[in-house]
C-alpha cells in the first residue's frame, strides 16, 4: 500500500480478472453476483468491458465478508447494497463506506447490528484493547452461548473490521488481535467438554493450504455446548494428513472449510478413505470451486450444527 502523502492518489479501477485475483475468487463468481444480485461494477470501458470503480470494490469485498462469516449470499448483498454512499461524499475517501464516526479513541465503526456489545467490542478492538475484547467475547458466551456469540457480535464487527480494512487499506492489526482473541476464547469453550454425547467425533479441518481457521472454532465451540465432540486439525490440512486422520480415527463427520479459490480444489477430498459407516462429508465456504462428489455444502453455522447433530445421532 503506497503512503498517502499530501494529495491522496486515485485509487485504481479493476477489470474483473484482476478484481477476481485480489478477492480470491472465480470471475463466474462476480458475474453471478452481478447478474442475481445487482451487485456489479458501475463502469465500462469504451469497447464495453467491466470496470470495478472503488466504490464497487469496497462493496463487494464486504459482501465477500459476510458471506465468509456465514451470511447467505442473497442476504450479504442486500446488506452491501444497503451499505453504498455516494462516493464523492466530503470527509469520505472515494469509495469507501462513510467517514469514520469520532467515538472512544476518536474512531468508531459502522456497524450493522446496533446492540450495546457489539458497539462495546468494537470499541475495544479499535482501541487494541486485548483484555476488553477477551471479557466482552467470554461475557457473551456465558450469556448467548457460542453460535450467538458468533453470528450476533463477532460476525457483524469482524464485518465492520473487514469494510474499514477494504474501503481504507487500514485495521489489518484491529482484525488480526480481534481474531486471535475469539480463536482463544471458543477453542476454550469447545476444550472445555468433559462429557461428550457422541462416541464418533466430528472431525474439523480447513481444506489444503486454507490458513482462516476462525469459522472452525465457532463450530467447535457451538458443538461442544450441545455435548457434541469434536476434533479439530485445524488451518493448512494436507489431504494425506486428513485421510489419515480419518482412517485411525472414524469420525461421524467431517467438516472442511474452504475461504478462498485457491484452496478450493474439491479433487483434494477424492482419496478420504472409505469406511462402514462412511462419515458424513461437509464442505462449507466461498472457496470451494464445485461440490466434492459424496460431500453435502453447508451455508451457514446453523446448518453445520444441524447436519453434525443429525451425523453422531444426536437430536
């Protein structure tokens, strides 16, 4: 990212391959989303080709956001489209969402949830108060419990992490500290099973090369609350390290995330070894470039704790 010195520079305009390579994800995708949704470019170029505006890329990355946090895409476009300013706005960079609100510390964050905690925890995290934002996640989860926890405060800040992160090029160390601090704090909540219902376990892993684990850890937890059990390899899974766990192990289900294209090739998942009963294989992401043959895609945490429930026979 060039610093801004005096005059900011023009931030660029993007063809929909090159927007395809920064997001992550297939130009079909875009196009999909264009055409079913209204969430597109709104530039052309004389002979007619796409141009991505920056306006239209902060809205897309945050719509990318939310559909990595579990929103259905129907739903994450609507909130993108509900989230568009006029790009020119004074006191605004071009393109991005509306100026910055003055808060504690001077920042606050535009968040789609109004609910105190939420505006508690983003206030913790723009202040890069790591001991307010493990007692604001620990608080919630006593009270709501872990997929709360996940949908109604952690996903709507991490979204508004992520807006101000693709509108401004900043709060990548905001994001970061508030993600470690939720990894610890549900990997805790999932850890602190002692009696599991299950004798089979779920086993968690995200797909070859895949490091955003986070959406693992909701689960984790969220299972673990329902007595469910689980065991969790975690980001960077190599195929052979997946089918070998599956084999010394027989889980009931397997669950395996995928965030971005890159790491979406459903061919990995073909040598998960074959067993009687077979586990229920579960893919869930963005970046999963086809459904891998025998698998079932999931959209959405409450979908993920329903079929592992249904996979270890707990109603």
């Amino acid at each position: 990212m060039p610093e801004l010195t005096g005059r900011p520079a023009a931030p660029p305009d993007y063809g929909i391959g090159a927007l395809a390579r920064r997001l992550g994800i297939a130009p079909a995708t875009l196009r999909d989303w264009e055409r079913r949704y209204g969430v597109g470019p709104s530039g052309r170029t004389a002979g007619g080709h796409r141009r991505y505006r920056p306006a239209d890329v902060a809205r897309i990355e945050f719509m990318r956001r939310l559909i990595l946090d579990g929103v259905p895409p129907a739903e994450a476009a609507r909130a993108a489209l509900a989230s568009a300013t006029e790009p020119d706005t004074p006191g605004t960079r071009p393109g991005s969402p509306k100026s910055p609100g003055r808060g504690a510390g001077g920042r606050s964050l535009s968040l789609p949830s109004q609910q105190r905690e939420a505006r508690g925890l983003a206030r913790a995290a723009l202040a890069m108060d790591g001991p307010a934002i493990a007692g604001a996640v620990r608080r919630s989860l006593d009270e709501r419990g872990a997929a709360a926890t996940w949908v109604r405060l952690a996903v709507p800040v991490l979204t508004a992490v992520g807006q101000r992160s693709a509108a401004t090029g900043t709060c990548i160390d905001v994001e970061h500290l508030l993600s470690a601090h939720l990894m610890a704090a549900l990997a805790e909540r999932a850890g602190g099973l002692a009696a599991p219902l299950n004798s089979r376990s779920v086993l968690l892993a995200c797909a070859d090369d895949e490091q955003h684990s986070l959406p693992l850890y909701a689960l984790a937890a969220s299972l673990a609350e329902l007595r469910v059990r689980t065991t969790m390899l975690g980001a960077r899974t190599p195929p052979a390290a997946l089918a070998d766990t599956i084999s010394r192990i027989g889980p009931a289900a397997v669950f395996v995330w995928s965030q971005i294209a890159q790491t979406g090739d459903p061919a990995q998942l073909a040598s998960i070894p074959r067993q009687r009963p077979p586990p229920r294989l579960l893919v869930a992401g963005p970046g999963w470039r086809g459904t891998p043959a025998g698998a079932r895609r999931v959209a959405t945490l409450a979908d993920a704790i329903e079929q592992a429930r249904e996979a270890v026979g707990i109603a």
